[in-house]
C-alpha cells in the first residue's frame, strides 16, 4: 500500500506519529534521506489539520508519511480509522499526497533512545511522539531507498 515516491521530486517530507491527543511530528528536508524531530502537536489544544497545513507551505512539503498502527501480528491497530480518517483531512486541506507506514514499535524505540541518549523522564515525555515520527519517517525512507 505504500507507494514509491516520485523520482526527482524536489520536496520535504513530514512523517506523523498520530494519536488522539498528541501528534508527532519529523521532517526530512528535500533531497535528503534522514529524518529529524520537529515538534509535538497538542492536538485537544490545536487545530492540527491548520498546523500542519501551515509546516507544509511553509517548508515546501510534497509529501506526508503517517504511521499506520500495527499490531505485532501485523493485524491493523485500535487507531487505524483514526489515523486514516486525519490522512484523509489532511489530504483534504492541501491536496498533498498522505502515505500509511508500519509504525509498530515506534514509541518504544523512541522511548529507548531517549534514555540511551541521557535525556530526563520528564524531557523524554515531552519529545517522545516526535522522535516516533522520526523513526516512522526514517524507516519509510530506508524502504524507499532500497527500491529498485
């Protein structure tokens, strides 16, 4: 279901780590295959479709990879409809193209790297959905490098 993306195509790229109150947030600038955290959308405080709508102008983004949650079976998570349902407002809102990608274990790598790296508990809280993005966007990006 994940698309490849367009050869040559000059954008950034957004990863989500979509949930009901917070949203994760990584970016890979254009023409780059890393993914960095960006910010945590608190999304019962804010309009996260306006927000995101406002990171995707402002920094030239032509694509948005959202976390698909899967179980370890690989059965689709609780969150799935959720997380489509938001896909589809965003695509919606700025006719940018929405991609799924297999979050399973992001939050607790995120988690893990955090502490591996010496940041506070109370720290890690606050970064920890936007390092989950991270590692959903770099993950799509390393399955998007290897294709043919």
């Amino acid at each position: 279901m994940t698309p490849a993306r367009v050869v040559g195509d000059p954008g950034a790229i957004l990863g989500l780590d979509h949930g009901a109150r917070r949203i994760g947030v990584a970016i890979a600038a254009a023409g780059t295959t890393l993914a960095v955290p960006l910010e945590v959308i608190d999304a019962e405080a804010t309009d996260a479709v306006a927000r995101l709508v406002d990171l995707i102008r402002g920094r030239g983004v032509s694509m948005v990879v959202i976390g698909r949650p899967t179980m370890l079976s690989g059965a689709e998570g609780s969150g799935v409809d959720d997380a489509r349902a938001f896909a589809t407002a965003l695509t919606a809102a700025t006719g940018i193209e929405v991609v799924e990608h297999d979050e399973r274990m992001t939050t607790v790598m995120a988690e893990r790297n955090l502490r591996d790296a010496g940041v506070t508990q109370s720290r890690r809280k606050e970064l920890k959905d936007a390092v989950a993005a991270q590692v959903i966007l770099q993950s799509y990006l390393d399955v998007d490098r290897d294709r043919p």
